[in-house]
C-alpha cells in the first residue's frame, strides 16, 4: 500500500513537473514580452523590472537573461551586462544572436576597461 | 521475441538485414531533428533594439568651470603646425560640444620655455611667458622628427610652479598640453588586396592577391597632459597613435591626412573630459 502511495506520488510528480515548468515559461514570457514593448518606448528602467521578474520566474530562459543584458548595457551598468550576457549564453550557447549581442558589448566594454586602465 | 522486436523496430546485435533499417531509422531521426531545428531556429522571435551605452569620463571635470588648451610641443612637418591645428581643433570640438568655457588666450611658448629651462628642470618659471631666447638661436628652428627629440622638451610639463602660475594667471582652469609628432612616413611591402577577374563561364570573381607596393603616409602620435590649474600637478597623461598609408603615387596634403587622423582619437580625447553615449543596435528574444 506504501509503495503504491509512493508510486502514485512519484508519476504525479513526474507528470506535473513539465506542465509547471511551462505555466512558469508562460508566465516569464509574458514579462519577457511586456518587457520588450516598454524598452521600445524608452521606459529602461521597467523593461529591467520586467526581465528580472522573467529570470526569477524560470531561470533557464535564455531570453530574458539576453534582454537583461542589453538593458544593463543601455543604462552603463556593464558588469551587470556581462554577467546576464553570459548567463544567456550558457543556457543557450549556440545562439548566434547573444553571441552577436555579446560580442558588440565586448567591444564597448574593453573600450571602457582600457580607459579604467583595468 | 526476435519476431516481436523486429515489429516494434528495436535493434538486435549487429548481423545480416538489420543494419540497413538501422542506417535508415537513424537517416530519418537526423532529418528530424534537423526539421526541428530548422522549426524551432524560424520560430525564434526577436526584434532589433537602438541603444547608446553611456561610458564615464576618465577625469573627472567637475572642479574646473574652465579649461585652457596651452599648447604644444611639436614637430616633424613643415606643411602643417601641429602645434596651432592641434589647440585650434581641440578648441574648436570643445567649444561645440560645450565641455567647460574654453579659454581663448595665445599659445604658450612651451619649445622656447622648455630650452631656456632645459639645463635645470626644476627652475623656477620665466617671469614672462614669452620666453628670452638667444639672439643667434632665434632664427633656428626646432627639429623634431621623433620621439626622441621630443624628450628634450618633457621636463617643462613637470614644472610645477610653472604651470601653477598659469593657472592662477588664467582663474584656475583645467590646463590641457603635451606634444604632437605629425611625421611623413614610407613603407614598403607586400598587401593583400583584392583583384577582380571572370572564370570560363564569364562569372565575375574575386581573387585575395599580394603585391609589393610602395607607400607612403603620415603617423600623428599625440599626449595628452591634462594639468590642474590650482596645484599645478598633472592630474592624467594620454598619449594615442594613428597612421594612414596611401599608394605612393597619390598625392595627398599633409593637412587633410592630419585631420582624418585627428578625426580618428577625438573621440577618446572628448571622453576624458565628458561622458560619451556610444550608439548601437541590439536583439532582444522573445
């Protein structure tokens, strides 16, 4: 009977894992979304708040890391940049468009470094 | 058994008519995920995004109201003054991007103070600025032709007292010198370069080609030295170098070679003193 409790709990468990996992990605799209249409209108600061709640949400979703990063790089907090960009890339490494975007920070944040003489 | 797992297609050790459904079972998964990735890849929203990332200034400005570019030491052309170009241009951008009030005073006679103190680097400062230069050295003109030459002149940047007394001449600004080689220069060598030709069938194609090529140019290699007017210290030291090489056979002015290489470390110079916005394009994924 034990064990068949167990099981029973184990297969529930099993079967609704994805199914939160996915109400989780909904939800951090919705942000990711919302996030993108502020950020076109000039409101930085709440795209940030938007993406940071996406990233909180599932923290496996590329894009809101991706979108974080380029928000950091607009506001000229470019360690914060760094980290999202990375983040992003190592949840998604091949993704050709973080790598792009990542790729154009580095230039402005070397460019910035050499001046700090870092 | 082996009927039954041939029917649900699991493999069985490698031996006769297996091998083909495999090969084939593993063609069509590749394909798959292939498809999938091609599904997922144009299913990838995203759209481009205008930024300007803000870079802070190197120096920070926000004691000085004024700033005062004192001139240069300079040398290595006779078509252009690097000296008067270069405290004309810096002026000049400065002003327009209305980075501190710009002193507008003559140029300090920095070659003449520099040899007059050169046998003691620590003399106190001339009493006037226009320097008392010998009578027999009046005429002769200063050579420079490198760097080299330049050291004899780079103790009077370090004159304390002088630049102190400047400053409290000019209402303590932001003092800006140091010294500017504008030098022609010659290289030879082999460039890759493009050629164009048509293969057998008339298509046009483009082939990396090296040849030796002579050539000719300008090397503008200028320090910055920003100096505080109020303690006479200097407070940052920048020095940048840019060169341009054209085919010898063309003839360009000295003066328009040395405005495309000051075009070029304007913008470094400019962040020093102010924040600078750098524009760009970025994706954002949905």
């Amino acid at each position: 009977m034990q064990f068949r409790s167990l099981a029973f709990a184990l297969s529930l468990a099993l079967v609704s894992a994805p199914a939160a996992w996915a109400g989780q990605r909904g939800q951090a799209k919705e942000q990711v979304e919302f996030g993108i249409q502020v950020a076109q209108r000039g409101l930085w600061k709440e795209a940030i708040y938007r993406w940071e709640r996406a990233a909180q949400l599932d923290p496996t979703y590329a894009a809101a890391f991706n979108n974080l990063a380029v928000a950091y790089e607009h506001e000229g907090q470019l360690s914060k940049a760094r980290e999202a960009y990375e983040k992003a890339l190592a949840l998604e490494p091949n993704n050709a468009l973080v790598r792009q975007n990542y790729d154009l920070f580095k230039e402005i944040n070397d460019r910035a470094a050499q001046k700090d003489g870092r | 058994m082996t009927a039954r797992l041939r029917k649900t297609g699991a493999s069985l050790p490698a031996g006769g008519r297996e091998k083909p459904t495999l090969s084939l079972r593993r063609r069509s998964l590749a394909s798959l995920s292939l498809a999938l990735l091609a599904v997922a890849t144009a299913c990838t929203s995203y759209t481009e995004i205008p930024i300007e990332t803000p870079i802070q200034p190197k120096l920070d400005t926000s004691a000085f109201q004024r700033i005062f570019i004192a001139g240069f030491i300079a040398g290595a052309n006779d078509d252009v003054d690097a000296n008067m170009e270069t405290v004309r241009l810096l002026r000049s951008q400065l002003r327009n991007k209305g980075i501190m009030r710009v002193i507008d005073a003559d140029t300090l006679p920095l070659m003449e103070l520099a040899k007059q103190n050169g046998a003691e680097p620590n003399a106190p400062p001339v009493p006037d600025q226009q320097a008392v230069v010998p009578p027999q050295e009046q005429d002769k003109a200063p050579v420079i032709n490198d760097e080299k030459d330049l050291e004899q002149y780079q103790h009077i940047f370090a004159n304390v007292a002088y630049w102190k007394r400047i400053g409290e001449e000019y209402q303590q600004p932001l003092i800006v010198t140091g010294a500017v080689l504008f030098a022609p220069q010659q290289r030879s060598g082999f460039v890759q370069r493009e050629q164009e030709s048509y293969d057998p069938f008339g298509r046009r194609v483009v082939v990396p080609v090296r040849t030796y090529m002579e050539r000719k140019g300008f090397v503008l290699r200028p320090t910055f030295i920003f100096i505080d007017g109020r303690t006479g210290e200097t407070l940052h030291t920048e020095t940048f170098r840019e060169e341009i090489l054209y085919n010898a056979s063309q003839q360009t002015p000295a003066l328009s070679s040395y405005f495309e290489l000051m075009d070029r470390l304007l913008p470094a110079f400019l962040n020093t003193l102010s924040a600078q916005k750098i524009k760009g394009t970025r994706t954002l994924l949905k």
